[in-house]
C-alpha cells in the first residue's frame, strides 16, 4: 500500500540547458543539482534541432553526457529529456502516518474505507483500548449468509435503558426494552347494568383493581397508553357462558374507535379465551362495548369486544344484567294502570287512561324473518316498486297482521303512477264498518 503523494507514473524530467563548447562531454543538472539517468535509453537529447541516437551519438555516464565526437561553440543542445525513471514508493515508517495525511472520502457507490477478508477469514475492524493492549472487533458476515446491507445509526445518543432497533431497512432508532411489563391495568363492574338488544353498550367498569400507571379513567372507562409507553401490548379476552355447545359468538377489539382484531369462534360448554397482539402508540385508547344479539334459534347473546371500541373482560369478572320481558299481543286492551313507585318523591299518583294499550306483538318467528329480510335489504330505504312499499312499512310500524301492495298498472281500472297498500291490522279502529284503502302517490 503507499500513502503519499500522487506520483508521476511516466516520470518525464526535462534537464538544464547546457551551454556548448570545444569538448565532447558536458555535466547533467537538474535544477542546479546532478542529475543521474538511470538508463541511457532513456535519455532523449535533441542537437541542431536532430533527435541523437542513445548508445552512438552519444552515452551517459554517471551525472555526464559523452558525445561521439567534439562539438563547437556554435552548436546547440535543444533539449535533454530524461524518461522512465524508477518510482521508490519506499516503506513509510511505523506511526509516520498521520491523521493528516488519511482521507477516506465515501461516496455515493463505494465507502470510504474497506476492511477486506483474506479468503478464509471474513473482514475485521478491531477498535483498541488507549494502552493497545486489548480491544474489541467488528466482524462482517460470513460469505455463505450473501449478506450485503448498510445499519445508519441514529442522530441522537438515546436515552437510560434504551436499545438500537432496525426497521427492516436498515436505520437504527432507540427502542426501550419495555422489560417491566407495565403499564398494566385490571378493572371490574361493581354494580348491575341495564342494557337493550340490537344496541352497542359501553360496560361501567368503574372499579380498578390495578392499574400501575394511572392510564385507566373511571368516568369516561377507558385505557390510554401514557407518553413513551408505546409498544404492543398483549390482550385476553376470557368468555365464560351458559349458552351451550356449537354457538357461534364474535368478538371485536376496537382502537381509537375503529376496528382492529375480530375472532368469530364455535363455542364449547364452557366459553373460550381469545389471546392477541395490538401495537399501540402513546395517546392510543381502547374501550370495551358489547352487543346483545339475537342468535338464530331465537335467543339473546352478550359480545363482549362488539361496537365502537373494545377491551376485554377479566376471567371471573361478574356481569349483572337487567331486562324487561312482556306477554306481547296479551297487553292489548289494557287500561287500568297503576304506579308501583313514585316520581320525584311524591307517591300519591292517580292514572287516568285515555288511550287503551295497542301494538303489542308476538316476537317474529324466524321464518318471517328470512322471508322479510331479503326484502328490508332490497328495498335500500327507497319506495319505488311494490316490494319496497310493503319493507318499509312493515319496517316502521308493528300493529301489522299482514299487508298487500300492488302498482297502479295492476290496478283495476289501472292507475299509472300510483301505489296501491292494503293493511289488516293486528288492533284496528273500525269507521263506519268500512273497508279502507290507503292510495299513495
């Protein structure tokens, strides 16, 4: 390896002028200084504007040039050029080279200082203690891993605890090593809640357990991931029910009101535990709702991670919920009520009827339904065809034994333009006893 100046691989020297004599032998100079030609061969002199022929014309001998024959005063030397001198790179001596004299410039296709491997021991840097006696070693790859890949470290040092992470690319940033498994947080429902079918309900978990960083709010029932707790946080959900074999529950995790994980699951005769991985960022919430849901045999089930938000409950947290059942159809007709509680304090009520109890009706049997369904889904809320009338109707209104409806242009005489619905009343008001028909349009 040389370290040095660039050198000058042809190594051209054009010597002094010489000033001619009566003599055949004149001194070679350099700057005023001797000069000695290695190779005579190498020597190009130039006399009354002739090249002369090295070896006959003329020799060189030591720091001298010997003509052949005596020149005059009046001839004239042009020129003597020495070529193909010997470059002596020499061997710099240890510790000669300085941090003055380096200057590894990287660029964008190639780095600015390799450390090559010998064929059968892959590239090394070893960084030494103050005392060189001891040090450590950067080692590269294997040649079998292909390995070929650039780390960018971070700008800034980091902080306490804190490890330098990739991003699958290649730049490095602090991470912390989140060993203490916090924060952490476990809350119950005290008391008993109300809820409603078909309706995403937030549980009151308003009891806390634990919660190690103060992340879990009480009034609002809700977790948010504190500044610089970042990361994924492991979630369980534990459903323990009395539903039954072979029933089909889904459970949804909600983060910052949007979706993030669903597990539809065949439950066993004693629930399940669904295990899962969120990462989540500082300012992240997460909430827990459930759905009350009619399932297909007809009865109501609570999911648990179903709405806006989600979070899980506790294995052995206790659930308390309060529902209303009526007699359905049986109701109607009544009109003597009484209070059985008072209101605002005062518990000397009278009730006065002006109305008898109408619209009560039977649970739709799951035959309806499929047969309703498809045209509810239909429809899209439009009233345009037939079809649409009777979905949207039945849709709004209960007091319903059935309905008819038909186009104008079925009608008799026809009608274009118009629809035509004919509704039996499961309780109806009877004018007149007159058959009514409702035309629309």
């Amino acid at each position: 390896m040389y370290i040095g100046a660039k050198p000058n691989v042809a190594n051209y020297t054009m010597l002094d002028s010489i000033t001619t004599s009566a003599t055949t032998t004149f001194n070679l100079t350099k700057d005023g200084v001797a000069f000695f030609p290695e190779n005579p061969l190498g020597v190009i002199c130039s006399l009354n504007g002739v090249i002369q022929k090295a070896g006959s014309s003329f020799n060189i001998v030591n720091s001298t040039i010997v003509f052949a024959s005596t020149l005059a005063s009046t001839d004239v030397i042009d020129f003597i050029l020495v070529m193909a001198q010997k470059i002596d790179l020499n061997t710099p001596a240890d510790s000669s080279v300085t941090n003055a004299k380096t200057n590894f410039v990287s660029s964008s296709s190639s780095a600015g200082l390799q450390i090559k491997g010998d064929g059968t021991t892959d590239g090394t840097l070893q960084l030494n203690c103050s005392q060189n006696s001891h040090g450590i070693k950067l080692k590269s790859p294997p040649h079998s891993a292909s390995a070929s890949y650039t780390l960018t470290f971070p700008t800034t040092d980091g902080n306490a605890d804190e490890f330098l992470k990739t991003d699958g690319s290649g730049a490095l940033s602090w991470g912390t090593a989140g060993g203490d498994l916090t924060p952490s947080w476990q809350a119950s429902l005290p008391t008993t809640q109300s809820f409603v079918g078909d309706t995403n309900t937030k549980i009151n978990f308003s009891t806390e357990v634990w919660d190690t960083d103060s992340a879990y709010d009480t009034s609002n029932k809700r977790f948010t991931v504190p500044s610089g707790e970042g990361g994924k946080y492991m979630y369980y959900v534990t459903i323990n029910h009395t539903y039954g074999s072979s029933r089909k529950i889904t459970l949804k995790l909600y983060k910052n009101g949007s979706k993030f994980h669903q597990s539809d699951r065949q439950t066993d005769s004693r629930g399940f535990t669904w295990v899962n991985f969120i990462d989540l960022s500082a300012s992240d919430y997460i909430e827990i709702y459930y759905y009350l849901q009619e399932n297909p045999s007809g009865y109501y089930e609570v999911y648990f991670g179903d709405g806006v938000t989600g979070f899980k409950p506790t294995n052995n947290n206790i659930v308390t919920i309060d529902y209303v059942i009526t007699k359905g159809k049986e109701s109607n007709g009544a009109n003597s009520f009484s209070m059985v509680d008072n209101i605002g304090g005062f518990g000397t009520i009278s009730v006065t009827t002006v109305t008898n109890a109408i619209g009560g009706v039977e649970a739709e049997t799951m035959e309806s339904i499929r047969f309703n369904a498809p045209l509810t889904f239909i429809s899209q809320n439009r009233a345009v065809t037939a079809d649409d009338y009777a979905a949207i109707i039945k849709k709004e209104f209960s007091n319903i034994d059935s309905i008819s409806t038909w186009g104008g242009e079925d009608n008799d005489p026809p009608d274009y333009g118009k629809a035509y619905i004919a509704i039996k009343a499961i309780i109806a008001r009877v004018r007149e006893r007159e058959r009514r028909f409702a035309k629309l349009g």
